[in-house]
C-alpha cells in the first residue's frame, strides 16, 4: 500500500526541507536530502500508516507538491480566477465558463476547483529562484 502522510508527518517534512533548503542548491534537492527526511520522519514517527516514508517516497511526495504549488500558480495567474487557501479557485459550478475553458487546457488544475493548497507559502520559499535576464 503507498504511504499515508498526516498533516504533522508533511509539516515536519517541510521543516526539515526548510533546514536543508541552504545547501540544496536553489531547492534542487538530492536523494540524500531525501534519504536523511525519511530518517527524520521514521524516528520522530515509529507508528506510520501503511508504507514507511523511505527516501524514494519523500522525493515522490516532493515531486507531488511542486505540481501542486504549480497547479495554484497557474490558477493565481489566470485573469478571470481567484484564490483562496481556504477554498482553492471557489469554483460552485464545474460548468463555470472560464474554470471550463481553463481546465480543458490545464486538467491537472482541476482538484483546486474549491479546495485549497495549505503548503502554498512554504512552498514558494523552497522552489528555485527564477532569475530574470537584464538586457
């Protein structure tokens, strides 16, 4: 059975990703920084539900958020949409013009129609840096 993460296990995961953020090289983290999370969890964490978060499955989850955080940032950037951590895009009718048109050329935005991303501002601080050009 894949691993079941509680809202503690994710914050301390993020915790210990904010710890290890300096030496990431821009929050590109390396299986080691995975491999030492799953450390962390496992001993602060004896009783898991279902699969033990080994360092394969950190990074899997890490990979999940960052398109999650990516999913919201395209939703915040759409004219037309709002946010909410509370209630995502606050879409009450999925036949909503501008959440359709959306959608059908972005589908993975669709879990956010009126659910939030509560890791949005901790995340933002653990994606790289998007350096802009000066020409």
């Amino acid at each position: 059975p894949p691993a079941v993460w509680t809202k503690a296990e994710e914050t301390t995961f993020f915790e210990f990703l904010v710890l290890a953020f300096p030496s990431s090289g821009d929050g590109g983290f390396k299986m080691p920084t995975f491999n030492q999370a799953s450390i962390n969890l496992n001993e602060k964490y004896l009783h898991q539900r279902d699969a033990e978060k080994t360092g394969i499955v950190c990074k899997n989850k890490w990979t999940v958020l960052k398109k999650s955080y990516q999913s919201v940032v395209e939703i915040k950037c759409t004219s037309g949409l709002t946010w909410s951590d509370e209630q995502g895009a606050g879409i009450m009718d999925r036949k909503d013009n501008v959440w359709a048109c959306f959608t059908k050329a972005h589908p993975h935005v669709k879990p956010f129609m009126m659910k939030g991303f509560n890791h949005f501002n901790i995340m933002e601080e653990l994606m790289p840096s998007k350096s802009k050009g000066s020409h």
